[in-house]
C-alpha cells in the first residue's frame, strides 16, 4: 500500500510539472502583446502605475492623493485650486505621451506580427518606446516636485501620515513657495 502510495504521488507530481503552462500562455492573444488591456487603459487614462515611487515614497505628495485628501490637510482654496490645476495640466500630458506610448508598442507589435521586423525598425521602435517611458515617468515625478511645492512642510509630513508612511517621509530641505 505504501509503494502504491508513492508511485501515486510521483506520477501527480510529474503529472503536475507537465500540466504547467509557460509565464506568457494566454497573452498571444493580446492586440498588443506587451501591455496588457489594463494596462493600455492606464497609459490612456494618463495613470500613473507607479511611475512615481521613487517622488511619493521620499514625501513628495501628488496632487490626485493631496486632493483626496484635502480636508485632513487643511488645503487652503489657493492650494486646492492649484492642486486641481496642477493635475489637469498633468493628465492632458500623460495621456498625450500614453497615447503615443501605446501606438509605438502597437507598431512594434506588428512589425513581429507581420514579420517585417528588421533591425533599423527594431532599434527606430525601441528606441521610441525608451524615449516615450522616459518622458511619461519624468512627467509624474515633476508633477510631484510641483505638488509638494505647493504644500507646507507640516502638510507633507502630515500627507505621508495620512497615506501610511509613517509621516517621516518629508523631503530634508522641502521649501513652500507661497
């Protein structure tokens, strides 16, 4: 009874190993093959996806969370209304270099799908995707930058409590602007 117990046992698990599917199964079926819908939406949507980690992290508030959380910070209407301006101006940007972001993907995408991938294309599309990252991530953390310079230090300390940093999060030489 034991042996038959464990020849059952190596044949689930062989069977198991070869029942296990690549990391990428599925997703040849995408419209673009790198970026996932949400993801796509996302870029669309000018979200941020944590472009903006190494700003939010460091205690340099964006205005999306700054405006949530507009009572507990006691914004003022001037910080309020520059808050929500701020944002606006910076949707319009990230979706503009979203939208681009997301029609280089797609022509690198059929580029392969057609197969007329060569390597002046590849290096030309790849490239652009680089340069369109770059732009998009930068654009979250000046938007950030331009936040916190919006808010008073008690404020930023205070946002970082608020979000669950410990509220220590306050950039060393944060200096308000107003």
């Amino acid at each position: 009874m034991h042996k038959m117990l464990v020849l059952a046992a190596i044949g689930f698990a062989i069977g198991t190993a070869f029942a296990q599917t690549a990391p990428y199964a599925g997703e040849q079926h995408r419209e673009i093959k790198s970026l996932s819908s949400s993801e796509v939406a996302d870029l669309l949507a000018g979200q941020g996806t944590g472009l903006a980690k190494a700003a939010e992290l460091n205690g340099y508030p964006g205005p999306a969370h700054v405006l949530e959380h507009a009572d507990a910070l006691a914004l003022t209407a001037d910080q309020k209304q520059g808050s929500k301006a701020l944002m606006d101006r910076h949707k319009e940007r990230a979706r503009h270099i979203g939208a681009a972001l997301v029609a280089s993907e797609r022509a690198l995408d059929q580029t392969f799908a057609t197969r007329t991938i060569e390597p002046g294309r590849l290096s030309q599309l790849t490239a652009e995707i680089g340069e369109l990252q770059a732009q998009l991530r930068a654009e979250h953390l000046r938007t950030h930058l331009a936040q916190t310079a919006l808010l008073s230090a008690d404020q930023v300390k205070r946002y970082g409590t608020l979000r669950g940093y410990g509220g220590d999060a306050a950039p060393a030489a944060h200096q308000r602007r107003h």
